[in-house]
C-alpha cells in the first residue's frame, strides 16, 4: 500500500507544444522511468507525472495551471482536492512570454518552475522570478556568443533584423552595448511585428538589407516570429550577406530543390545531445502512451518512413505516409537533451532533499518529511544542485538559475542534391575560463558568390600598419579614413587608432610599422670625406713644416732676421699644431678627444694670433724707434716679442683650465638632430666657457687686424704688416661665415664645417704671411739683401 501512495506522491506538470515537441513529451517519459528503475536516485519513491497540453493558448494554459492547482476537471481557485501524489514542481515549455506571465502564479504557491524552452533574458532576474529554473542558458550569454562570433571574424559592420518584443529589443540594445564595446557598429536595425507583416514591408527590408554596405546579418526573434518572416519573405536568399540567426529550430536533414537556398547561414543554438539509448526508447514506443489524437497518429505513422533516420524509425507493414515529416529527418530529438536534464535535475534535488538528516526514519515518517518540504523547500536544494547527466557531462544551476550549458554555432549547408547537412562549427561557453570559451571546431562552408573567405564586413577597409584611424565626423566610428603616421612615428596594428613614437635609439622603417635602431654616425677616417680632410691636414701640416725649414736653413739672411726670425719660428710651430688639431675632429669621440678638440683647437690659434700681434707691434715699434730720440727703443728686442706671446696665451690657457676644471666637454649621443640616426659628438658642458674662449680668441684677432690695419702704410721696402692685414682679412672673413655656415649643418658635417674653417684660416695665415717671403728667398735672392730692405721708395 505504501508503494502506491509514494507512487502518486510528486507529480510534475509539463506543457507541450504542438507535433515537433513529441520527442520532448517522449524524453520525459524517458527520464522518470529511468529514474524510478535506478535503484541509486530516489529509492522507495516513485516519480509520477500530470500532461497538460496549452497549443500555445494563454488562455488553455492558465486553465491547466488551476487544474493542477485545484486537482479537479472543473478547477476553483484557492481549493486543493488531493487526488494523487504531491505536486513538487512544474516542468514547463512555454513560450517566453507566457512563462513569464505563469511564473508569477507559480510563485504565489512557492512552487518551483524549470523551463526546458525559455531562454528570455529578463527572468535571470532572481528577485523578480526567485523560483525560477531553466535546462537551458540565459539569452545574455547568447548576445555575448554572437559579439565573440563576430569578433572572431572581424565583423564590425551588422545589421540587425528584430521582433517587436520585448526580450528582442532588449537583446538588440545588449548586443548594440557588446558590439560598440569591441569597437563594432550596427548599420541599421529593423524591427518588424508578426501580426502585421505584409509582402510590400518584407519587400521594403529585403531591398533595405541588399542596400546595406554590411555583409552580415542578425536575425534575433523567436521561432514564431521567424516563421513570420520566412512565409511572408519566402525564404531568405540574401546574396553576400551572412545571415546570424538565434531563434531555436530543428535542424532537419533534407530540404525541397524548389527553394533558392544559400550556404550562408550560422545559427546559435543551445548544446544539443542525442541521449543513450533514447532513439530506442522512441523506435519502441508503445502507441498508448501517446496523446489520442489525429496528430498523435500522424506523428507516430511518420517514423514508418523509409526516409527517416535508422535510429528512430519504425518497423512497419507500409512505409508509405500521407505527409511528409520534418521531424522524421531531424539531427537532434527536438528539446529532448534539455528535458532530459530538467527531469533529472528535480530528481536529484529532491533525493538530496529526502536524503538530508533522514536517514533512520521509518518509511511514514520519512514521508510525512517529505510532504513537509513541499514545494518551497526544494528550492533550496534546486538551487544547489550538481550531478553528471546520462552523457558524463556535469549538470548545475547558476546564480540565476540558469543551467550551465553552452551554446553550438551551426553551419547550415544546403547541398545540390537537396542534402542539409547541419555542422557543428564552434561553441561559445559562457562559463569556461576567457580564452576558451570560444572556440572553432570546423572549417566553414561559405557560398561560391563571396568575393573573399571567409566575407568581410566592415564600414571602411582595414588600416594597414604604418597607419592609423581617423574617424569621419558625422558618422559611425567603424567608418573611417586611413591616415599615414606622422614622421618619427609607427604602428605595428591593423585598425590602430595611433601612432606612436620610437624609443629615442630607435627609428620607423620605411613602412613605418616597427621601429628600427638608428644607424651611429660619426666624421670618421674610412669614409671619403674624412680621408679628404685628413688628407689636406697633412698637405698642410707638411708645407708649414717644409717653410719652416726653409725658415731655419736661411736664418741669418736680412729678409728673415727682417721680420723677427723667432716670432717666424713660433708663428710657423703653432699653425702646424693648428693643422694637427683638425685631426682630433675626426674619428670616434670619446672623452680625451672631446676634452683636447677645443682646448687645443683654441690654445694653439691663441699662440698664433698672439704671434701675429707680437709681429705687428714689433714693425709698429721698429719704425718709431728709428726717429730720433725716440724712447722705444729700449723696447726693442725679442724679450718683449716673446713676452706678449705669453701673456696672451697664458691668459687663454687659464680660461681653458677653468672650463675644463667646472664643466669639461663629454661625449654626446645625439639623437633628434638628423632624422634616423644617433650623432656621436662631443657636447660642449659649458656654453658660457665655450663662448668666451672662443671670445677671447676672437679679440685678439680683432687687435691684431686693427694694428696691422694701421700700420700698412708705413714705408718700408718690405712692409709685413700689410700681409698681416690681409691675413687677418682672410681669417676674420673665414670665421664670420663658418658661423651660419656651421648653424646650418647637422650631425658630422658640422665636424667637417668646424675643420674646413681651421683649415682655411690657418691656411690664409700661411699663404699670406709667409708665402712672398719664401718667394723672395727662393726664386728673388737679390732682393734678399740689406741694401734693399733698407732702400726708401720714394
């Protein structure tokens, strides 16, 4: 006797659609007799079952909701006549807006509700529906599958088709956040109602969607809406576009030759699976399980057909059927998996319920338990449930009641032969770790008439690196321009949105998208401007040395005594020192060789210009000493010639020192001056001491043209001080345009301009001063005498 009462004590309810959902009705059967066979779940009680069909009629719905309610035929609102087992929970398939409107009944009464069809995105609100279960996931997670499908893809540029719903707007605006969010942009969304479709407003968005520049199309509506738009459209036959669809279908095996399909449909859909041993349990079906009906008939004659896949079809006398059944030819067994799991799902927690604490009750107490627990107390234990499925996969609710599945994204491929052939081509898991929720099992069949595989869609063409985007005001920021980065900047991205600097060592490549290392320059030896001045340093150095010579071999003729040998001496040994400091400019700076390039660069055009002074005051001093009585000629002599040469380089010297003792000269990597490469140079520390000696430098010069200046027109046969002037000409002249000269150059060629005006003036000095002395020596002996130095022209 106790066994007939737990027979009929937990009753769920279920709600069927129309013929397609029989496997559904039929999987539930499956499911509670495997669970009242399994000696591990629910032992000693029995799971029975109440079938209510709606026909997806509100209104038949709220009747077999008060039905069960009430237990009677003739249902009363608030009454309870108990003519079977208790009622634990409803398993219900309705459509989204009628589980929503349902669920607010079933959670007067605390009655736990799990939906194997609902996918409606506002009931994961666990305040609003605090009752509420689904076998299968939330419409949020199938927004976030579609952004990372078209992310995957590159996809920017969708157009969405909508139902006039409100979990499909809502949907819409998701999607609209997801995409924007992962730098996308809707072209345009049409929203249409399915009780007022006509052909002309079909017409209207066919030509809308062909008008679109976007290559991809989201279809997101339920499947009644969908079948809306397909009968009023025919079916969709867009040519290059994708076409994304959401709405749950059975993927059927075969299709008509008379449509005009095309391989370029993906559809989300929730994981489906064939259950073990299902097909069997729906090939041997007892007949009188099923509802009694012409449809019911109809249903169970189809599987005769020999068409229908081996796994479900009937052993039959004929195989002939009136009409042709697509659920005969359907992949997966309608919402079979997804019922199967609802099924278990309560079953489990109500063993976990039952088997809490109670294990040494008596089989009435343990009963009188049970009854105490119903309904608002399973839903504790639903909320915590966790098992492995028929198939070894893990089975849980989340946080909102949703169940931990993931999706399959499948590629629809219509064949010549009228062969569909439905391929598992990805899944999206929203509850994997990021990185492999999504991923691509399969190649993707596209249409012959894209132009690239897979299709592109996008607003503009993507930037290639070495550019970056520039969004077009007014519109879209998926609609852009493509604008080169700027000089000294790089890209290494498609689609960048700026460019930026290389590291200070670094430089763009031609393309602009990497940065490479600058190349090191420097005034070296190797290169050819370097063997140049190298080579006219030497010429140089050893024409001085060779006059010098000349100089000491013809010491004690009148001319050179003349024009004080000694002075001669040390004039000829400092522009030599000059020409070899032009040889420190050149090669690797380093720190000796930035230290000595100015110091000695200037020390020794010190000594010069101080010798040259010496000698300009010593002819001023020699012609007033000869006048009588003239008190200068005590003065005359070599000491006071050697004298000023010290005193004016000692004062330099000094000026050197300090420069070099606060803020010395340093190697220098310069690296903006020239684009592309690094300039090894030398820095000059201390501008200021830079300046002044320099200065210093160039007020001697100045003295020294100003008294040889005034000095050239005293008579002498041999005056030197207009050779002195004109000298000081050609340096003064040199020096004041290597300045704008030198401003104007980069990176080495400063170095050169630098030794090209130490060459000039100290060449001027050479060829001016001593030049027409050594021609006088050599090749006019005659007027190197004292009788003609010392004639009068008159």
């Amino acid at each position: 006797m106790q066994d007939i009462l737990t027979a009929h004590q937990l009753c769920p309810h279920m709600s069927l659609a129309l013929t397609d959902n029989y496997f559904n009705f039929l999987a539930f059967i499956y499911a509670i007799e495997e669970i009242n066979n399994s000696a591990e779940i629910l032992p000693n009680l029995t799971l029975g079952f109440l079938l209510h069909e709606s026909y997806t009629n509100p209104i038949l719905t709220l009747q077999a909701i008060m039905k069960v309610f009430s237990g009677m035929e003739t249902w009363i609102p608030n009454y309870r006549c108990k003519t079977s087992g208790t009622l634990a929970t409803i398993i219900e398939g309705f459509p989204a807006e009628e589980s929503i409107q349902m669920s607010s009944m079933f959670s007067i009464y605390h009655y736990p509700q799990i939906s194997f069809t609902s996918q409606n995105l506002f009931m994961s609100d666990t305040v609003k529906f605090p009752y509420f279960y689904r076998t299968v996931p939330s419409e949020l997670h199938l927004c976030a599958g579609i952004v990372k499908l078209l992310k995957h893809f590159g996809w920017s540029w969708v157009g969405v088709i909508a139902c006039y719903e409100d979990k499909s707007l809502r949907a819409v605006q998701i999607l609209k956040e997801g995409i924007e969010q992962n730098r996308g942009c809707i072209a345009f969304v049409e929203i249409f109602n399915r009780d007022n479709v006509r052909s002309t407003d079909f017409s209207q968005l066919y030509k809308r969607i062909h008008m679109s520049s976007t290559s991809v199309i989201i279809l997101y509506c339920s499947r009644d809406y969908a079948w809306n738009l397909f009968v009023n459209g025919g079916h969709l036959s867009f040519v290059k576009k994708v076409l994304i669809t959401t709405y749950e279908q059975e993927f059927t095996s075969s299709y008509s030759l008379d449509w005009i399909m095309k391989n370029n449909t993906l559809a989300f859909t929730v994981a489906k699976r064939n259950i073990p041993s299902f097909a069997k349990f729906v090939r041997e079906v007892n007949y009188t399980l099923l509802p009694s009906d012409y449809y019911t008939l109809s249903w169970w004659t189809s599987l005769c057909d020999s068409q229908c896949q081996k796994s479900i079809r009937r052993s039959c006398i004929t195989n002939e059927t009136k009409i042709r059944a697509t659920h005969c030819y359907t992949k997966y067994l309608g919402s079979s998996y997804s019922v199967y799991n609802a099924v278990y799902a309560l079953a489990h927690a109500l063993h976990d319920m039952v088997t809490s604490g109670i294990e040494n009750d008596t089989m009435w107490s343990r009963e009188r338990r049970v009854l105490d627990y119903l309904p608002w107390k399973l839903h504790h234990y639903l909320k915590n449930v966790h098992f492995k499925n028929g198939l070894g996969e893990e089975i849980s609710f989340d946080e909102n009641g949703d169940l931990t599945i993931e999706y399959d994204i499948i590629n629809i491929v219509y064949l010549p032969n009228g062969i569909k052939r439905n391929e598992i081509i990805a899944s999206y898991n929203p509850y994997a770790p990021l990185g492999q929720d999504f991923t691509i099992e399969k190649a993707i069949v596209w249409e012959s008439d894209f132009n690239e595989t897979p299709p592109q869609s996008r607003c503009s063409s993507s930037c290639r690196p070495g550019y970056r985007k520039s969004i077009r005001e007014g519109e879209p920021v998926c609609c852009y321009d493509c604008i080169p980065c700027a000089e000294g900047e790089v890209s290494n991205q498609t689609d960048g949105d700026t460019c930026w600097k290389c590291p200070e060592d670094q430089w763009p490549n031609h393309k602009r998208d990497a940065c490479i290392p600058k190349v090191i320059t420097f005034l070296s030896y190797e290169e050819p401007l370097g063997i140049v001045l190298t080579s006219i340093c030497s010429f140089f150095f050893l024409i001085t040395a060779v006059i010098l010579g000349i100089f000491i071999n013809y010491r004690d003729t009148p001319l050179v005594r003349a024009n004080n040998r000694d002075l001669s001496y040390i004039l000829l040994i400092s522009l030599m020192l000059c020409f070899l400091c032009s040889l420190v400019f050149i090669g690797h700076p380093d720190k000796v060789t930035c230290v000595l390039r100015q110091t000695a660069f200037v020390i020794s055009f010190s000594i010069t210009l101080s010798s040259i002074l010496s000698k300009t005051i010593t002819v001023v001093m020699a012609f007033h000493a000869t006048k009588p009585g003239s008190k200068l000629r005590k003065w005359m002599g070599p000491r006071v010639s050697v004298f000023i040469v010290l005193s004016c380089s000692l004062i330099q010297t000094v000026l050197c020192l300090a420069w070099l003792f606060t803020v010395p000269p340093f190697p220098y990597l310069n690296m903006i001056s020239e684009i592309g490469m690094i300039i090894i140079e030398c820095n000059e520390g201390s501008v200021v001491a830079f300046y002044c000696v320099l200065g210093y430098m160039g007020f001697l010069a100045g003295i020294s043209f100003i008294v040889a200046f005034l000095a050239r027109n005293l008579p002498d046969r041999f005056n030197e001080a207009k050779y002195i002037t004109f000298s000081m000409l050609v340096f003064c002249s040199v020096w004041i345009s290597f300045i704008p000269t030198y401003l104007s150059t980069k990176g080495k060629y400063m170095v050169a301009v630098e030794i090209f005006a130490i060459l000039a003036s100290s060449a001027g000095l050479l060829g001016c001063i001593f030049l027409p002395k050594c021609y006088i020596i050599l090749l006019k002996p005659d007027r190197n005498s004292r009788k003609y130095l010392t004639k009068i022209i008159r």
